[in-house]
C-alpha cells in the first residue's frame, strides 16, 4: 500500500475549526471509501436482476405504478424521453457545435463551473 500523510483539515475560513478537528487520516478515509463503492458495486449488482423481475410484475399487471412495501415508496417510471430529429436538423445542431466551438476557441464564450465532485470507480472484475 502507498503510504499517505495524514492531512490537517482544510477550513482556512473558519481557523478555530481547524484548531479543533482531529487530522485526517487519508488512507484510512480512502479505504473506507473504496469499501463502501465495492459494496455498492455489489449492491447493484444483485439488485439489477431484482428490478427486472420488479418489471415483469409490473408489464403483467401484478403491480400498480405506486405502492408501499415495509415502509418504502416505489414508483414506477416510464424513463426519460429522448427524440430523435430528422436530418434537416441535425445539420443545423452540427452547425451550431460548430459555432460554439469556434466561440470557445476564440474566447468569446463565457466559461462557467458547476459545483465540484469526485467519480469514484471500482476496478472492473477480470
């Protein structure tokens, strides 16, 4: 294992917090979180074949759209709609990502930043 330093917390903004928290330990946090995607990973693997099922109950009328079970909501979605345009148009769309393109080559176009994130991926099994 790569061994990391253990970091202090990040909190320039607020300095009495940093003099209170303890220092990380990033192994032990990067562990813990590799941990729990595994688990998730294994989670969704099992539930994937769960939910199938759970739509066949549904595409042969066993289950309403809605209903509860042990105190969980389930609520069937028909899943987002997509189009596909006729050939006119998506000339006309590559000629706008062309425009678009050419404004952020230039400058002229504005660059905005969403709020941060981690993706964090699990190795694919062999």
């Amino acid at each position: 294992m790569v061994s990391r330093p253990v970091l202090e917390p990040a909190s320039a903004a607020v300095p009495e917090a940093a003099e209170q928290a303890e220092p990380i330990d990033l192994d032990a946090l990067l562990n813990r979180i590799t941990q729990l995607k595994a688990a998730q990973k294994a989670i969704e693997a099992e539930l994937t074949p769960l939910l199938d099922q759970l739509h066949a109950a549904f595409d042969s009328g066993e289950l309403d759209a809605s209903f509860s079970h042990n105190d969980f909501s389930f609520c069937w979605s028909p899943g987002r709609v997509s189009y596909t345009y006729p050939e006119p148009l998506r000339l006309q769309e590559q000629s706008l990502k062309q425009a678009q393109k050419s404004a952020i080559e230039s400058g002229t176009a504005t660059v905005q930043h969403g709020n941060p994130f981690w993706t964090i991926k699990a190795p694919r099994p062999i």
